[in-house]
C-alpha cells in the first residue's frame, strides 16, 4: 500500500475581489450554460497572479495555481512565504473548510486543523462540551475521547475553566484547548496555521514539542505554517515555499528556507521613508542602513559595524521622545535598542534631528536582519502607524578572523546574535 497520504494535483482557487461569487446573475446563469454543454468555466480563463503589492486590471485573481505535491505518512512539511503567498488558502482546502476552483485532493485519514483562533468551537459551550464535539466530528466514540480528555485538558492547562464557556476565554486559552484537542485526538493528519503565535513561549515549545512526537513516535503527518524559520528548521522535514500562489520550491527544509531568504534578499532595501504621520507634531521621516563611510549598503560581514539612522522632524518641542528599534532575525526579536539606553536627551526643541545607532562588528550573527521603528513618548502615545520591516540588510560570517570561522554558520552556530567575547585561558 502506498504511504502517500495527501496527494495534490493542479489545485487553483480564484477570487472575484469585492464580492461573494460571481458576483451577479448573469454570470452565474453564464456559468451554469457553458457546465451544461460540459465547457470550461469562462470565468477560469481570465485572472492575474496574487501580488498583494500590485495594483491589477483585473478583479478576478488567483489565491493559488496549479499547486501540485505529495506528503507521506509521517512527514512534517512546512510551508512557507510571505503574507498574502496563499498558505492559509491552501490548507483552507485542505481542511475541507473551502473548495478549490479547479483540481483535486486525495487525502487518506482523519484531518484535525487549528486555522484561526476559535476555528471548530462553538462558543456557547464549554470547554468540556467542546471537546466532545470536535471528537465526535473526527468519528471518535464517547468511549475514546472520555480516555483522552485529562491528557487534553492537563496539556492545554485550562482544567479550572474546563466547565466555562469558551467565549468567556482568552485567546490564549482558546489555543491551548483547541491545539491540546486537535493534537490529542488522534488525526492521521495534524494541520496547523500561524494561530500558535497567539500563544505564549512556554506553550509555543510545548506545541512544538507535542508535533514532533506525533510525527516521530506516532507516525502521524503534520502540514505547519509559521514564519518562525528556527521552529521551521527544528520540526520539518520539508519544504514548499509559495510565492504569489504559485509552489516555486519543494524539497528539504533547508534548501527550501534557503530559496525563501534568497528571494527575500533580492528584495531588501536599506531606505525607508514615512509617507505617513506628517501632520503630526512630530514624525518619524526615515530610516537608513548605512556602513562605516556613511554609504547604504544591505550586505555586511559579521566583523563589520552597521548604522542604523532615524530622522525626525519636530514642529513641536517635546519631551520623553522614545526613537528607536527592534532588530529581527527569523521573525523573532533579536534585540531592541533606543536612544534613550545611552543617556541621550529625549526632550526635542522645533527642529530636524538624526540619530544614528551603531550595531558593532562581531555582535550578529549570519542571516538577514528587519529593522522595526519604535518612536513614541514614553507611556503616553506611540508616534509611528507602521507595523511593518521598514529596512533590511544581509549579515555574512567573516571566515577570515580565525581559522574556525571558515566552517562557521547560522547552523552549526545558532541564535541570532554571534558576540565575539573575551575569553582567558589560563593553565592550572
């Protein structure tokens, strides 16, 4: 018997932008003439690649096309992009919770999926009820889930609301049941989505944790998005990489975060500037990377010091002016600096202002860095609407300071910082 338990063949989903269907009779009535003299949807031949960043022609689009692989039993595959690439879409379908387009699905087993928070509970009932009700839609007996339920609610940590009802929850809660239940219940198949990041570090390890052992020592299949790519690395065994709904990489996960972090690399912009907030009283109006002879620049060595420098204009004085950043690696927060750390001034006369953060060599380790703005007054009012990366630079190890670092990456040296310390060696 074939150990192939999800098979995938030229599945495509296309959305009609602004509406729900087709969006009016007359194409619906078109769509049904051409199925009944077994023609193709016309509606099929027209559509433009999901580009979230594009403003298109066309207001059909693409979530996915031709998306086509296989997973075997006990398999983790990890499936990554940027937002807006179709992975959500993807295991939508795959859950069964939509239909694609075109294309089919051959999947062998239970599914159990934790898309989105509260996704299969009803929030009226109980914790209690709740998990019943998702055992009996996986086609459990009373008999089999009573004998999983204090795994479930041990592992989720909720037994003194197990009685309440799940709006009453936080979003934390909500996780932990919904994750201890999907994984517990004994699906052949295990489909999670970003929802774990709702949870705190503790539970986040403790989920990953329980993954892999449904995958190694149950021989369970997992499907697992995240753009945490240390926990990718960790849990997976493989890779699809989505780029605009389309598969552009399938392989080990390596080499599939590999190709994800090049392209993103061809991407990366050592320039940002506010087009927002410049009305307000006082803004942020850029960031740049720059290196030592001030030039921009988004390729460094890990011996080489980087700059990191934020104007701002003021057209107010203020005080208590926050300016600062978090460095993230792999979707995590490597460190957050601000001026304030050093003793700077935070109070601002009417004026322009630079301020310049210097990162120094042999502090960071290989791998590609975001910067996100913080600027605020101090507990009072954040003063930037942005939540997004606003520049990027690559970090590469400099094999030329010891005969070691020749054989030195973010592999065999993890974390997101790579401090050169002193060390003393003395004989005793």
């Amino acid at each position: 018997m074939s150990d192939i338990v999800i098979k995938v063949e030229n599945i495509s989903k296309q959305y009609r932008l602004g509406t729900v269907g087709t969006g009016s009779l007359a194409h619906d009535l078109n769509r049904t003439w051409y199925r009944m003299r077994g023609k193709e949807d016309p509606y099929l031949k027209i559509g433009e690649a999901n580009d979230r960043t594009v403003k298109g022609s066309s207001e059909y689009v693409w979530a996915l096309k031709d998306i086509n692989f296989e997973v075997k039993q006990g398999e983790v595959l990890g499936i990554i992009g940027r937002n807006g690439a179709g992975k959500s879409t993807l295991l939508k379908i795959l859950s069964r919770t939509t239909t694609p387009t075109t294309g089919k699905i051959k999947i062998k087993g239970r599914v159990a999926s934790l898309l989105e928070v509260g996704t299969g509970f009803h929030p009226e009932l109980s914790g209690r009820e709740n998990i019943f009700l998702n055992g009996a839609i996986l086609g459990m007996t009373r008999h089999e889930i009573k004998s999983k339920f204090d795994e479930i609610v041990d592992f989720a940590g909720v037994e003194r609301y197990i009685d309440t009802p799940v709006k009453r929850y936080s979003s934390g809660m909500y996780v932990r049941l919904a994750f201890g239940v999907a994984a517990h219940l004994e699906p052949e198949i295990l489909i999670v989505d970003e929802v774990l990041a709702v949870g705190d570090i503790e539970f986040q390890k403790k989920a990953l944790g329980k993954m892999k052992d449904v995958s190694t020592k149950e021989g369970r299949t997992v499907l697992f998005v995240s753009h945490n790519l240390s926990s990718l690395k960790s849990l997976c065994t493989k890779g699809l990489l989505l780029i605009n709904g389309e598969v552009v990489s399938e392989g080990s996960i390596n080499s599939t975060i590999n190709e994800y972090e090049k392209r993103i690399s061809k991407r990366l912009d050592s320039q940002w500037v506010n087009k927002f907030d410049r009305d307000n009283a006082i803004y942020l109006d850029s960031v740049y990377i720059l290196d030592s002879d001030q030039f921009q620049r988004t390729n460094f060595l890990t011996s080489e010091d980087v700059f990191i420098k934020f104007k701002i204009e003021v057209k107010q004085p203020h005080k208590y002016v926050k300016v600062g950043f978090d460095l993230i690696r792999n979707n995590e927060i490597a460190f957050r600096s601000q001026q304030v750390d050093a003793g700077n001034i935070s109070s601002f006369d009417v004026g322009k202002f630079s301020l310049t953060c210097v990162v120094p060599g042999n502090l960071l380790n290989e791998g590609t860095y975001s910067v996100k703005p913080q600027f605020s007054i101090h507990c009072v009012k954040n003063l930037v609407t942005t939540d997004e990366y606003v520049a990027e630079f690559n970090v590469k190890m400099d094999t030329t300071l010891t005969e070691f670092h020749a054989v030195l990456h973010e592999n065999n040296h993890p974390g997101n910082l790579f401090p050169v310390l002193k060390w003393e060696v003395i004989e005793i």
